[in-house]
C-alpha cells in the first residue's frame, strides 16, 4: 500500500504561476506606458499598464505609504503558511491546486512590491465604459485558488 505524496509537490505549479506573472508584467512594462497606452484586444478586454500600492480592487491604494511593508509581510507570512500545510497535507489535489496558485500568486505580487513599490496590473476587462479594476497573472492565480478552497470546503465529507 503506498502512501499519498506530499502537497509540496504541487509547488511546480506555484513557480508557473511566479514565471508567468512575472513574464507578462515584463512584457507589458517593456511595451505600455504606465496610465497612457491601451491595447483593446476585443470589445470587452483591453491590455493596459497601471500601478496599484493598494490590494485587491485597489483597496487601500490612497494610503500614504505604510500598505506597501504591510502587504509584504502579510503577504510572506501566508506564503509560510501555506508552505506549511502543503508539507502536511496528503492526498488532497484539489486542495493543493488551490494553495500553490494562491502561493505563485502572492510571491509574484511580493516581487512587484519589493522591486517597484507597488504591483504591475494590465488585464482591463469591460463592458461599455464600465472597467473592473485591472489585474494581472498572479491575481488570477490567487482568485482561482480561492475559488478552489471554497469549491474544496463543499466538497469535503465531515470526518
């Protein structure tokens, strides 16, 4: 009888997420200028290049400065977290999917923190003039994952 794996080895799939993130906001760096050029892919998706110091949706992004050091920590004091349980945990995919996204995600937006102060989003979805805030790799990675926690929660039978 063998014995599940370990949920560190989902960990290749948080450093894809890391990569591509980290790929992409390169790309769009190199070739958009901050708040001026907007690609419209479709009628719906535009690519763009903005800045946010703030979190999800921007929130906090009006604050004078101290969002910056607390998302890093935050943000590294999750990674460890989830670094943890993925090391505990056997034999749940689903549930090791769903932290290695939310880990590539937070690490790739830690990196944009560190090295620029503040994170690289360039994904513009619309409808009409209505934009919902821009967002990038990592945030999809994070979105994703979390959808996956909850969809694992349902799922799982009570012990």
């Amino acid at each position: 009888m063998s014995t599940p794996k370990s949920g560190l080895r989902w960990l290749w799939l948080s450093a894809l997420t890391l990569v591509l993130d980290q790929v992409t906001k390169l790309a769009v760096m190199a070739k958009l200028a901050p708040y001026q050029d907007v690609v419209p892919l479709t009628g719906f998706f535009n690519l763009v290049h903005v800045h946010n110091t703030g979190a999800a949706f921007s929130l906090f992004a009006d604050q004078p400065g101290w969002q910056r050091g607390f998302f890093i920590v935050l943000a590294l004091a999750a990674a460890a977290v989830i670094l943890d349980l993925l090391r505990k945990v056997n034999g749940r995919a689903q549930f090791c999917v769903a932290l290695a996204l939310i880990l590539g995600g937070a690490l790739g937006n830690v990196i944009d923190r560190v090295l620029y102060g503040h994170v690289i989003d360039f994904l513009d979805f619309h409808v009409g003039a209505w934009h919902w805030p821009a967002f990038n790799v990592a945030d999809s990675g994070i979105t994703l994952g979390a959808a996956l926690l909850i969809l694992d929660a349902f799922r799982r039978k009570p012990a």
